[in-house]
C-alpha cells in the first residue's frame, strides 16, 4: 500500500508492504519530523496501531463473534489517513450506494486534492481547501446540494479551528449542531478517523439489516436496537460490529434466535 499525505505542507510518501509475519512501513520525506509523521498515519489507517488482545481474549469463546475471531484474528475497521477525510468522505455516502459515493470521492480528490510534482500522487482535500469551494462546485461533483452545503459548513469550522477533530467528544457535540451531520456521520467519522473502537455506524444499512437478522426481529433493525445489540460489547462497539460485517456469512448459517441470545433487552425481545 502506497499513500502520499502531508504534515503541515511538508509531502510524505508512506508505504506498507507484508514481511514474514510482519509488516513493514517506511515513509520519505524532506524531514524527519514529517517521515515519522507519514508513519504514524500508515500504521493508522492499516491498523496497526491497534492492541486487540483484550478483545479477542473477552470475545474468543463469545457465541456471536468467538468463530470470527478464532478464523480471522487479523480483521480491522477501515480507516481513513486523516479525521477531516473520514468526515468528508462519510458525507458523500449519505443514503446513497457505495459505488456512486466512491465516485463522488475520486472527483473530490481529483479537483481539490493536493498533487505531487510528478503528478502521479494526490492527498484527499483538506478543510481548508473545501471551506473555499462554492456549494455548486460540490454539487458538479454530484453530491447532493443539502450534503455539499453541510461539507462546506463543517470545512469552514475546522479550518477556522471552532472544530477539533482531535478533541472527540465536544467536535461530535459541534458536528451534530450542522444540517444533515447526523448520528450516522459522526460514528463513521469516530470509528474510522479518530480510532474510536467504542463507536459504531448504528444508522449503516449493512448493519440495520443484520442486526434484525440476528436478534430474530422479522424486519431492519433501528439504529437504537443496532446500539443495544452491541452494548455487551462495550468498550468495542465498533470492533465487534467489524468482525460481524466480516463474518456474516457464516454467521447467518446458524438460526438467528440462538445468536440473539442474551443480545437484546427485554423490551426488543418483545418487539420481535
């Protein structure tokens, strides 16, 4: 894997490659500040930062997750480089598929993306680079005139530093206070831009779908059911959610009542 991003406005180019047993990250850069930097995004967005010892040790024998985690120990959310990336990109697929969101995003980068000399890498936008952009310009890209206000609107208050992506709890607090930034939003912007383990997209059509699966309820789950099949899991919410997206398949073999199992609070059960 190959990702050019930068620090401050110094370029980085980042690689990831498989060893034995291992992998490997190297980044170049005009400094070292900047190289380690470009490593510590790497080994983010591959997840290698990540410890999931006590998690796979609660979980391995878990009814629901044990078999995922005993067959694929090795899962991992996705993740975004950078939290302003996640954020954005979470926009562009708001209730629409995910192949015309990519889309949406190859333009993003293409027009307002940061480009190398040799013009062969580009950086996704930053905020200051959207907060400059007039609504019809999103909206040329296809995205949605509501959505493409929103972006600008949450672009222009990080770049104006009212946001901080890097404080999580009062940036979700001033998130929600923007049009069409909705619980779903903040949770793909905390699971795979800040790292939040704890926070899953409950809204996620994938999930709205097999959680009702599961839990036997004869219909799509809402996003508070989503959330209460997935409190037992807490502090890893957003982990467990991974691991039962990776593992549906096998997971929707079994009857789905035996997988609800203790999963649901009385009052769920009952709607089911």
């Amino acid at each position: 894997m190959v990702r050019w991003v930068h620090f401050r406005d110094q370029p980085v180019i980042t690689r990831a490659w498989p060893g034995p047993g291992v992998i490997r990250v190297a980044a170049d850069a005009p400094t070292r500040e900047a190289a380690l930097y470009g490593i510590e995004r790497m080994a983010f967005l591959c997840g290698l930062d990540q410890d999931l010892s006590e998690f796979h040790d609660r979980f391995r024998r878990d009814p629901l997750l044990g078999r995922v985690i005993r067959r694929w120990p090795m899962i991992r959310p996705e993740r975004k480089a950078e939290p302003f990336e996640a954020l954005a990109f979470a926009i562009t697929e708001q209730l629409i598929e995910g192949g015309r969101a990519y889309e949406i995003q190859r333009r993003l980068i293409w027009r307002w993306g940061r480009r190398s000399d040799c013009r062969r890498w580009r950086d996704a936008p930053t905020a200051d680079a959207i907060a400059g952009v007039a609504p019809a310009e999103l909206s040329a890209c296809d995205l949605a005139p509501k959505r493409a206000l929103a972006m600008i609107k949450v672009a222009r208050e990080i770049a104006a530093g009212r946001i901080d992506l890097d404080e999580h709890e009062p940036a979700w607090q001033r998130l929600r206070a923007i049009r069409e930034i909705g619980s779903w939003t903040v949770e793909k912007l905390a699971l795979e831009g800040q790292g939040r383990d704890d926070m899953i997209p409950a809204g996620d059509l994938a999930y709205v779908k097999i959680v009702g699966r599961l839990a036997g309820l004869g219909r799509r789950a809402t996003e508070d059911e989503v959330r209460e099949f997935f409190e037992p899991y807490a502090p890893f919410q957003g982990l467990a959610g991974t691991y039962v997206i990776a593992g549906r398949r096998a997971l929707l073999r079994d009857t789905p009542p035996r997988w609800a199992a203790g999963r649901m609070p009385p009052a769920v059960g009952r709607a089911a």
